[in-house]
C-alpha cells in the first residue's frame, strides 16, 4: 500500500442552517513518493450521451453533497468510484448516494485507505471531485492532472505556501494538457456576483478605494461535532476524525471558510493583496489549535484597504458579505447592487451556485474548452494563509514575501497512523515565528 494520503472527515459538510450551504479545508514534497503516470487525457466525447464517470475523493458530507450536485448538473453524469482513507466513511457515502441510480456506486469501485485516490483515479474516470481536507489538495490536484483527469477541487486549496505553490505549478500543467480545473469557490459562477462584478471592472462604481469581507458567524462544532478521544485511536487519527481544529489539516478558518469572501476581494482588484496586517486570538475554543476570531487590514496594488472580518463564536450577531467602495459609489456583490451615480440592481433569478459550478465544469469538458480556475483559488487561498500569518506573528506581513519565500510546509513526518503529526501549538503573537 502507498502511504500517500486521501481524508475526509466523516462530518465534514454537512447540510443545514450552519453548513457550508447554508451560510449562503499543502503539498508535501513528491520526490521520492508513488505518483500515478501520466496518461493521455481522457477522450470524453463532446455533444453526445457518453456517460461522464465522476470519482469521489473525500466521502465526508461535502464530498457527498457536491456528488448530488455534480449529478442534478448534467444527465451524462454517473458516480464512478468513491474514495476515503476511512472505510466507514466510504461506506456510508455509498450507502447515502445509492438512492439514485447514477450515484449507486458499486462495493468493487468503493476503496479505503491511504492509496484511495490513487485507486479512484486509476478507476477509469474523467473527473474527479476533491473533497478531503485542505491540507491533502495539492497532491491529489496533481495525481488527477497527471492521468489526464478533470478536476473539481473544493476550496481552499493548500494550508500553506508550499502547497499553494504546487498547485500554481498543476495549474499550469492543466492548462498545457487542456485539461478543466473548477474550483468549490461557487461565487464565481453566481450570476448576481457575476453581473456586479463586470459591473465593477467597467467603472460602475469609479476607482476602487476600500472596502468590507465578512465571514462572522457561530461555531462549527454542529457539523464538525468534537470526536472524543477513543483509545484505539492513535494521535493521528485523532486528528484526522477532527480536521477542523488542526491547522496542519484546514488552514484555520480564515483559510478554510472566509476564503470564499477573500476571493471576491481578489475578483475585484485584479488579483492578491500585497500585504496584510492582522489581529485575532481565541476565546471559546478549548480544543484542537485553530483560532476562533481575525480581522486583517489587506492593502491591494492600488493602495487600497480592505477591511477583513472572520469569527467562529455561538450566539453572537451574524454577517457574511462583502463590500467594494469606489470613488463613484458603492457595490455589494452578494446581494446584486450598485449604489451611487450608477445605480444598478441585478434584475435576473439567482442561480443554484453549487451546481452551476458543475455545469460550467461538465460543459468545459464537453466542448474541450478547459476552464480552469486553479491559479485564482490557489491565490485566494494564499491570501487567507497571508491574514493568518500576519495574526499569529503579530508581524505586516507581505504577499510577494509569501509566495516566494515562505518556507513553511505543514506536512508530517510519514503519512501512516503511527506516525506523529505536526504540532498543534497554538499561536502567541510576538512569540510564534514567521517560517
């Protein structure tokens, strides 16, 4: 067995009012690791009724949910072959989306264990969906693009600049095999944020100068409930059953979640901030070594400030939007409207985002014209990675210092659940070092 990594938590995602939907988580060094060779891409035939056979890598509920949603998007679609390194996760996944014969998924294409997304992708797919935690994404983003498979990868992309950087090298390997990379960052294929947005790059609003993200809302322990500890668990599984805490899994959750609203920021001004200069702590959290509290100051090329926003604390007031200033007024994307001397509001019905992100993708692949996102999501998922760095250092940190310099690199000492993981230190600023 390989000891290369697919994870998933087995409540990772789950619907209802505090989940994902209903608000509206690095690389590890493959020299010397077992990677799939590469094949050619996957002859998928345009405009006609091929099945498009779909893989699911991380069975926890967002995998399951984006397999739902993959499937309403496209009737080509059938849920090929589904992936955990937990087998009763990957049991339970199958059991969920067997109640539609296009996700009925047979025992033989069901796989567990730590070479799981290998066996997935090596299934005879076309496209996989990436839904682990965040720290396992770049490796898998390559093992799939090396075969000559679609991807859809959930957001964020990395946990640190390392892993962001592999995925900035996969995209570009995307982009020469003409192969489609659509990312879990749904905004993007919003048309209410779409149509602002094209507004907003066409002067609707005059020169940007500011702005507002917010992600602040409660806990997630409702849907990433704490695993208590059981004894035959070593202290990697503990983590892994609880992914959300760790920041060497998710990022933290101003990488794992307001990345969403990063993304927008950076929609906006063209690309990433250059510096960021952040606060926070923790408060509530008596587990893991996540934070539960940012507010990071981004300035943009232009020299503009954003006001960044992400808190994680139960019974407190809630916002999750964003807002762009500009010298002619005013925009909020999520809602579709333009306030100041071009007033403008968005006229048309709001899109189903979860699964039109799948149809663009599913259509991308069958007219061969790649769409692919990767270099966008790995830039938003460096800028949340930039805030965090800022917060627990206490230190201005700068992008360009990020991406090219960082040596940070999240991953543990062996894949395998003997094995130790990174320490869950949790971060002093003043104290905590920049790496």
């Amino acid at each position: 067995m390989s000891n290369t990594p697919i994870f998933s938590s087995p409540n990772a995602g789950l619907v209802g009012a505090n989940s994902r939907r209903g608000f509206i988580g690095n690389c590890v060094a493959l020299a010397g690791l077992p990677i799939l060779a590469s094949l050619p891409v996957n002859a998928f035939a345009a405009g006609t009724d091929e099945q498009l056979k779909v893989g699911l890598i991380g069975c926890g509920g967002r995998g399951r949910d984006a397999a739902n949603d993959c499937r309403k998007a496209h009737p080509s679609v059938k849920i090929w072959a589904l992936g955990d390194v937990f087998a009763d996760v990957t049991e339970r996944a199958r059991k969920t989306l067997s109640k539609n014969e296009r996700t009925n998924v047979p025992q033989e294409r069901c796989f567990s264990g730590f070479d799981a997304f290998e066996k997935v992708i090596a299934s005879g797919v076309d496209l996989v969906i990436l839904a682990t935690p965040p720290h396992f994404r770049p490796l898998h983003m390559e093992a799939a693009i090396k075969a000559g498979v679609h991807v859809f990868a959930e957001k964020p992309v990395a946990v640190d600049p390392a892993g962001c950087r592999k995925v900035i090298a996969v995209s570009e390997l995307a982009e020469q095999k003409k192969l489609s990379i659509v990312a879990g960052t749904q905004r993007r294929h919003d048309k209410t944020y779409i149509e602002t947005l094209k507004r907003i790059k066409e002067g609707a609003i005059g020169e940007l100068v500011g702005g507002q993200a917010y992600w602040v809302g409660g806990t997630t322990d409702s849907f990433w409930p704490h695993h208590k500890r059981r004894s035959e668990w070593t202290e990697m599984e503990y983590q892994l059953r609880n992914w959300y805490a760790f920041t060497w899994l998710c990022g933290d959750h101003i990488v794992e979640q307001h990345v969403h609203n990063l993304d927008i920021l950076n929609w906006a001004f063209g690309g990433p901030p250059v510096k960021a200069f952040g606060v926070g702590g923790r408060q509530n959290r008596t587990w893991g070594n996540i934070w539960d509290h940012f507010a990071v100051e981004f300035e943009y090329a232009n020299g503009a400030r954003i006001s960044s926003y992400c808190r994680q604390t139960d019974n407190t007031s809630g916002r999750i939007n964003e807002r762009i200033l500009g010298t002619l007024g005013s925009a909020r994307p999520d809602r579709g409207i333009i306030t100041g001397k071009n007033e403008w509001k968005y006229p048309g019905n709001r899109t189903n985002a979860y699964v039109q992100e799948h149809a663009d993708l599913i259509e991308s692949i069958r007219n061969r014209t790649p769409l692919n996102e990767g270099r966008a999501l790995a830039e938003a998922t460096l800028t949340g990675i930039l805030g965090r760095f800022s917060a627990y250092t206490g230190k201005e940190v700068s992008y360009k210092w990020a991406l090219e310099a960082s040596k940070l690199d999240l991953t543990p000492s062996a894949y395998d659940f003997n094995a130790a993981p990174p320490p869950a230190d949790i971060a002093i600023p003043g104290t905590t070092k920049l790496v």
